[in-house]
C-alpha cells in the first residue's frame, strides 16, 4: 500500500507536540535536593563543686583474728575425734582424746610415790624427836657425873665416856634433822612428778584455746600421735574481728601524722594515728568500702628497701563476710576538700590523654584535655581543664564529634537546659 506524504505528514506533528506536552509536564516538579540530618542529640550535665573526704587508697590481704595450729602435747593413740569439721567451737571445748591409761597410770604411781615420801618425812620427824631427848638424857648424865666426880665418886675415865655419849646424843639431832629435810626434798619432787603426771594426764584432753571454727581432722583415731614432736592435728581460726595488712607510703604517713598535729587543739595530746584513724575496706566483689574499721597497729620503723610503712586495721566481721587472706582495697579517709565532680561516663581517653566533651554557646562540641583526680560516691573529680559553667556531655559522647553542631538536653537531675556564658569559659584558659 502507498501511503500519500500528505497523510503522514500530520501523523508526525501529532507525536512533536505529544513529547513537548511530555517534557513540559516533567518540567513543572521541583528538582531533587540533598537535605542534612538533624543535629544530634546529646545530654549535658555541669560539673558539681562540692565538699568530699579526701583519701588514698591501697592494696592489702586479710589476716586472722586468731590462728591456732591444734597440736598433741603427748605421745599417745589417738582414741577419740569430738568435733565436726567446720564448726564453730568455744575456748575450752574439747577437741580430741589421745588414750589416757598409760596418763592415769602414771599419775597414781606418782601419787603412791608422794605419799611413800610424806612417810619418809614423818619417821624422820620422829627419829629426829627421839634424838632430842637422847641428847637431853646423855646431857643429864654428864652433870651428874661432873659433880661426882668432884667428890671422887666418878673416875675420870667415866667422865670421859659420859661426855662422849652426850656428844654422840647431841651429833644424832643434826643427823635426824639432816633426814627431816631430805625427806622433805622428796616429797617435793615425789609431789613434781605427780604435777607432771596430772598435766600431761589433762593434754590428753585436746581442747581449744580460742572461740572460732575448726579446720578438718588431720588425725584420724588410733593413729600414734606426739612421738618425737607435737602432732599438727586440726586447725581452729578467729573470723570477728578480722585484720587487713597493708603498706602506705612515707609521704602519706607523715601527712596524716601532719594532719593529726593540727588537728590538735592546743594543751591537748596528739590523737595516735593507730588507734583512731578510721579505714575502710571492700572486697573485690563490691561496690565502694562497706566495711569501717580502725587503725590496729603499726610498724616500728618504715621499711628502708620500699620506702612504705606497714600498718594493720581491724575490722569487725560478725557474718564472716571478710575471710583471711583475701585480697582487698583500702582507704584512708584523711580530711575534707573541694572538688569539681563529673560523671564517669563522662571522661574519654585516648593517645592524647583525658578528656571530656563540651558545648559552647553555639552548641558547637570542643575538646578539653583534663586531669583527673580521685573517685567520691562514683563520680570524678577533675583538678584542671573544666569549670561549673562549663555544660558537659554525659551521654550521646559516640554522636559528639569536636566541631559539630549538636542538640542539647539537660540531665534528668536538672529541669532546664544548662546554659554556658557568653565566650571562652575561665577553665579553657587553664586547660593544658
């Protein structure tokens, strides 16, 4: 088929005008543009000046009230274990029985061998009385004698056998009183020997000097215990109280007995350090230092190799929350000072130091080196770089880059937005 130039002339005008009504159409729609994200939201939070209890903190162990190694004071068989493993005794509980036979033994034999010597001691006594009237008699004799022997009724051969028989009387009484005490002295011992008997009868009874609880039997019956040293048989420890071991510095020694000196009023004594100066603890499982004690003892001089000073805190520990040796943490409180706090969550850290994240008056976020100071009731203290004007990011620190604009919302614990003063606040100046 032929199709006439006249026919598909108009066909082409219509699809012209078509794609102009097109293009016009598509022309009529604003362009697409690129929009920013809002500025991001951050938490910010003034420092709090405020008054805390300055304080060093160290490292220590735990130590025993009382520790006392139960030991067998006898050689003997061990007859009875009268204690269960792990619980509590008193001082004076009896712990274990060694055999007391051979003990009881000895003690009667003993007392047979005071009584025999008591009986030594009376005919001693009575030889002794019965040597005293022979030298009475003997010396009688001799006077009478004398004076017949001044009329010639008595030779001088007879005199002379009468002197030496009150002489021999006389002599008998040192021999009879010389018997007395050696009779006495064996008493004494007989009565030694006995006390020994009756003691070690009595530490066949094993018992426990101290209040606490006792360790497992090391010993179990009829084993031969106490030959040739004391047998270790069992173990008894004192938990309450209890002691914490540790060392502080000399320059902190000397500051808090400084600190004691002014403390002082005047015509009073210095307060002793060791016995007044409180210390906390914590364990290694909570939080902050629970547990209040005092200073117990300290050392005699400062240890010349480490420069430290061994001191010792006591503690009481009626649940036996604190066991010996346990590692610790310990502070010293020692007196009262201002410091500027901060959340932890708000110091960063990182090849250039510490830090923490402001916003100025713009709510444009800066940088401040800080130095930081000791930890009070979970909070920071910083010693330079910020001011209580200064507005602090507590949270959103990931989404507050240095130079970015950000939006600011108050910490719940204030209930308007922190405000920062006009220019450069007086901790920049200062900040390293």
């Amino acid at each position: 088929m032929i199709y006439s130039p006249a026919i598909i002339r108009p066909a082409r005008i219509t699809l012209v005008l078509g794609a102009m009504v097109l293009i016009g159409a598509i022309g009529c729609h604003p362009a697409n543009e690129y929009v920013p994200p809002p500025p991001p939201k951050v938490t910010v939070a003034h420092p709090i000046d405020k008054e805390v209890v300055d304080s060093a903190e160290y490292t220590g162990t735990t130590d025993a009230y009382e520790f006392v190694e139960i030991r067998a004071r006898v050689k003997g068989f061990l007859q009875s274990v009268m204690f269960e493993p792990g619980t509590d005794v008193a001082a004076g509980d009896q712990l274990y029985l060694i055999d007391p036979k051979p003990f009881q033994a000895a003690v009667d034999n003993a007392k047979a061998a005071v009584a025999l010597a008591k009986a030594q001691v009376a005919s001693a006594k009575a030889d002794e009385v019965q040597a005293e009237a022979k030298s009475r008699n003997a010396e009688a004799q001799y006077r009478r004698g004398y004076q017949a022997a001044q009329g010639g009724a008595v030779t001088a051969a007879e005199l002379d056998d009468m002197r030496t028989y009150r002489d021999v009387a006389v002599s008998q009484i040192d021999v009879s009183k010389a018997a007395v005490l050696s009779a006495e002295a064996t008493v004494e011992s007989a009565e030694a020997v006995l006390r020994d008997a009756e003691l070690n009868l009595g530490y066949t009874q094993v018992i426990s000097p101290i209040d606490g609880r006792v360790g497992r039997t090391l010993v179990d019956e009829g084993n031969l215990v106490g030959d040739g040293e004391p047998t270790h048989l069992t173990t008894v420890v004192c938990y309450d109280p209890i002691y914490a071991i540790f060392n502080i510095s000399e320059t902190d020694l000397l500051s808090f007995m400084q600190q004691a000196r002014e403390e002082a009023k005047p015509g009073t004594p210095v307060r002793k350090v060791t016995a007044e100066q409180v210390v906390e603890l914590g364990l290694v499982t909570e939080d902050g230092y629970p547990h209040k004690g005092h200073f117990e003892y300290a050392d005699l001089a400062i240890d010349e190799s480490t420069g430290t000073y061994l001191v010792r805190a006591q503690f009481s520990n009626p649940d036996r929350i604190i066991v010996p040796g346990a590692f610790v943490r310990v502070r010293l409180p020692f007196r009262k000072i201002k410091a500027m706090l901060i959340s932890e969550e708000a110091v960063g850290r990182d090849q250039s130091g510490t830090y923490a994240l402001t916003v100025n008056s713009k709510n444009v976020v800066e940088r401040r080196a800080i130095e930081l100071g000791d930890v009070y009731d979970g909070m920071r203290a910083v010693k330079k770089g910020l001011s209580v004007d200064d507005r602090v990011v507590v949270n959103g620190i990931q989404r507050a880059t240095p130079g970015t604009t950000v939006t600011v919302e108050p910490a719940p614990n204030q209930t308007t937005a922190p405000t920062a003063p006009a220019g450069e606040s007086a901790a920049t100046a200062a900040s390293p």
